[in-house]
C-alpha cells in the first residue's frame, strides 16, 4: 500500500504517493522554547564562556560594533516580535547603557557579506520598534563589502588566504556578534570572517576548488570541511591581530527549536571558538538522527524559499543551489543517496528572475549557460568577471543586489552532487526547459519520477524521503 505524504513542490504543497517501503526521514522532536529569552540571555553575557562579563569590557566613551546576521538566516523565517536578535540586542543594550556607554557610540551593522543589503523596513523586521526608534539611520547599516572607506586588509594567513574585514571591528573598542544558529553550517568565525567580509576572502572558501575534491565533507561538518578550515584559518588570523590591539570579538550564539514557525532556545556568550563548540554541541544533540546504509533513490520537495530569495522570488539557479548545494548535502559521514544513485526533487522549475536584487544571476542564467553547464567552467570563466563589473558592484553597494560573483560561487553548490549521482530527476515541473538547462530531466509527477528512478536502478531501489523543512542532519552509518 503507497504511503502518502504532502511536501513541498515551489510556493504549493502536492500529494505525493510513495512506494509502501519508502524510508521517511524527518526531524527530531524539538519544542524546547526559552521562557525568558531576555533573562536567559543576561545571563549568558554576564557569566560569558572563556572571557570577561560584558559589563566589564566597556565604560563611558567606549566605541561598540554589535554586527548580527542578515535575513538570509533561518528559514523559515521566525515571527515578527519573536526573532533571536531583537531579544539579544535589546538585553546587550541595556547592559552597555547600565556600564556607561552612551547611545551614539553604538553602531549596528547587519553582516550580509555578499547578500543583497536590507532595506530598514527589513531590518525592523527582525530588530524590532524599539532598536528602530532608538538608532538613526546611520547608525543601523548594511555591511558594504566594496567600501574602501571603511574596509581595513589585514594581509595573508599561512597559507596565502587574504584576511580583509569591516574596519569597524578593528576600530570599535569593542565587537559583538550575535548570530542564529539552525544548522551547523553557521556560526563560529564564519559569522565575522564571512558576514563582515569582501570577495577577496569569500573567493578562498566558495570556489570550485572546495567542491571539486572526490568526496567532500558536508558543509554541515564543520570540523572535516575544507570550507570550515579556511575560514578558521582567516579567524584565528584577525584573533591575533586584534589581540595585538588588546581585544577581543564577544560571540553570542543562539540556537532555535524545530517548531515552524521557529523560536528561541538556546544562548551561549564569550569566546567565539569555546561558544561555537558549545553551540555544535547543542545542535548535534538536537538536530542529528542516526541513519543506517544509503538510499539508492532520495526524493524531497524543494520550497520556493531559500536563504537568498528572501524578499524576492527565486530563481532557477537558486532552485538548484537549494536543491543540490543544500538539501543534498544535509547530511554527516556520508551522503543519504549512494554514489550513482538517483536523486528526484519538487519544483515547478519556473523561469524566472528579479532583475533587481539578482542582476547578476540574470546574466548568469540567461548568457552564461550558453558559454557552459559545467559549474567549475562557469566559475573560472565568470567569477572575477562579475565580482567587478561596475554595474554588478554598483547594484550590490546602492541596489539592494546581491553581489556580481555571488550566481557562481552559489552554483558551484553543484559539483560534488552531479558528480556524485548518475541523474537527477524533478517531479512537479511545469518548465522542461529549465529542468533540462540544469540537466536534469523532468516530469509531471514526482510519482513518475520515481518510477523512472527504480526502473533504471531496479525494481527492488530503495527509496528515501527527507521531510524538510524543519531541518535536522541525518549522521549516515
């Protein structure tokens, strides 16, 4: 008897009947909610983990930098009035206020690295009225990754990676990040490294060199991933040179619970490598199954929401960045499909695409896929070529654009699972042209789709469904 479950397939959900052997893999109960996220909070920065109470790092005529992740984290989305960094910043507020320092040496910068920037609108959406009211607008920006004004490069690591970073954070007397974590490939030095970072630093870690090794480690391992490296490799070069200046970054790390919408239950402060660990440590408890063996045929539905199509619509190279660079790699150890299986998303694959905030994907999609399909080539062709088009950086510093080179470095997503599998199928497409543009090859179901798979793979192809979102990590024995 065919299991029938509802999933995702773009902006609808659809019904879909699986075989009645289908392995359903779906998130770990997590309810758990902080009470008083402000209390807890409190708590966190004034017994900090490996560095001293917040309190004590300032006094009046202190300079305080409070950089915090963009929109692009989590998905979905929290509920307005309920997000991380609005009950975090408002208690670090009132803390350096009680320690002396005055408001107008507060600046806080929204750490979008590459992402389009937000509009203020935006912004209080996840800050809330009462940050709003309290800060000017210069004093609640973007980060500009093309300022020259205000970036500082801090020269090479050991091994030629640059480290070149918002000059705030070496200015201010003093740099807190607050960040939420809903997987593991965020957080950490990532959060200041990336979020308050420039193309010459984010070209070391999204390139095709990171996904053309033979079996990379999942993103979502941060301690055996190439990607995770470098950037702790860039991190530990700016701790030492702020060292040097007698400071140190406060780190802030939240976590949420896997209710959708999802809310606040976790907070952790002090050092940015001790809190990330505990922050690891926290997700791995929550948000890891334990799988045994791989699955000839994966299947899952692909939302028409992703971290970069927040505020806009998504696009096809999105769709396969969503699809390829981040559903497939949701795993640990090793991938949930086996090598030459067959992976079959939902999506209508629609053709289409905001000029406005993604100028360059539009170039990407519409004249770059007529040079190649291959993601490597399209990098090594494009990459520096769009990361300085002066149309491309004009949009990304006054457009609200996400920045010229960041349609290739998302794509290159793709390497390591098209290598990986032997095809891709898309069930609930409505465009073949687009799906076959992405190679992959269409179809009206996703029940057909799956046919298909266990008729090129065998009758007896084992057949997987990863229920998502909420997002979980399923560790692979």
């Amino acid at each position: 008897m065919a299991i029938k479950k509802t999933i995702f397939c773009g902006n609808n959900f659809i019904e879909v009947d699986f075989p009645d052997n289908t392995r359903i893999l779906s998130a770990p109960p997590h309810e758990d909610v902080l009470d008083d996220p402000r209390k807890a909070t409190l708590e966190a920065i004034r017994k900090p983990i490996d560095h001293r109470p917040l309190k004590d790092l300032v006094k009046e005529g202190s300079t305080v930098l409070i950089a915090f992740d963009d929109l692009a984290v989590p998905v979905p989305p929290m509920a307005p009035g309920t997000d991380n960094r609005q009950y975090v910043i408002e208690t670090v507020l009132d803390e350096l206020y009680a320690a002396g320092v005055r408001r107008k040496d507060i600046t806080l910068v929204c750490a979008n690295g590459l992402h389009r920037m937000w509009k203020r609108s935006e912004l209080a959406s996840i800050l809330g009225p009462r940050i709003m009211k309290e800060f000017s607008i210069g004093q609640i920006i973007n980060h500009d990754g093309e300022d020259p004004e205000h970036l500082r490069h801090l020269g090479l690591t050991e091994n030629g990676y640059d480290v070149e970073i918002n000059s705030r954070v070496i200015d201010a007397d003093l740099t807190i990040y607050v960040n939420v974590n809903w997987v593991p490939f965020n957080g950490g030095w990532k959060s200041t490294i990336i979020g308050l970072g420039t193309y010459k630093v984010i070209r070391h870690i999204h390139n095709n060199e990171i996904y053309l090794d033979e079996a990379p480690a999942s993103c979502m391992e941060p301690k055996r991933n190439m990607l995770h490296a470098r950037i702790w490799e860039m991190g530990r070069h700016l701790e030492a040179h702020l060292r040097g200046m007698g400071k140190k970054i406060f780190q802030i790390e939240t976590a949420v619970n896997s209710k959708l919408p999802v809310e606040m239950s976790y907070v952790v402060a002090g050092d940015v490598e001790k809190v990330h660990e505990r922050t690891l440590a926290y997700l791995e408890k929550h948000k890891t199954i334990d799988v045994e063996g791989q699955a000839d045929i994966l299947v899952f539905g692909v939302p028409d929401f992703m971290p970069y199509s927040m505020g806009t619509c998504i696009n096809p190279v999105l769709i396969a960045r969503m699809g390829l660079g981040y559903m497939f790699a949701i795993y640990e150890n090793k991938p949930v499909v086996r090598e030459g299986g067959i992976m079959v998303l939902a999506n209508p694959c629609i053709d289409q695409c905001d000029p406005i905030h993604h100028p360059s994907y539009v170039e990407l999609w519409e004249e770059g896929f007529k040079r190649s399909r291959d993601a490597a080539v399209l990098y090594d062709v494009f990459a520096d070529e769009y990361a300085n088009r002066p149309e491309f950086v004009h949009r990304y510093r006054f457009g609200y654009g996400f920045h010229g080179v960041h349609p290739v470095q998302a794509y290159c997503t793709t390497i390591f699972p098209k290598k990986h599998l032997s095809e891709i199928y898309v069930g609930g497409c409505t465009d073949n042209n687009v799906a076959e543009k992405l190679e992959w090859k269409p179809f009206a179901k996703v029940e057909d789709a799956i046919t298909a798979a266990r008729e090129k793979l065998g009758r007896d192809a084992s057949v997987t469904f990863l229920s998502l979102p909420p997002f979980f990590l399923p560790r692979v024995h």
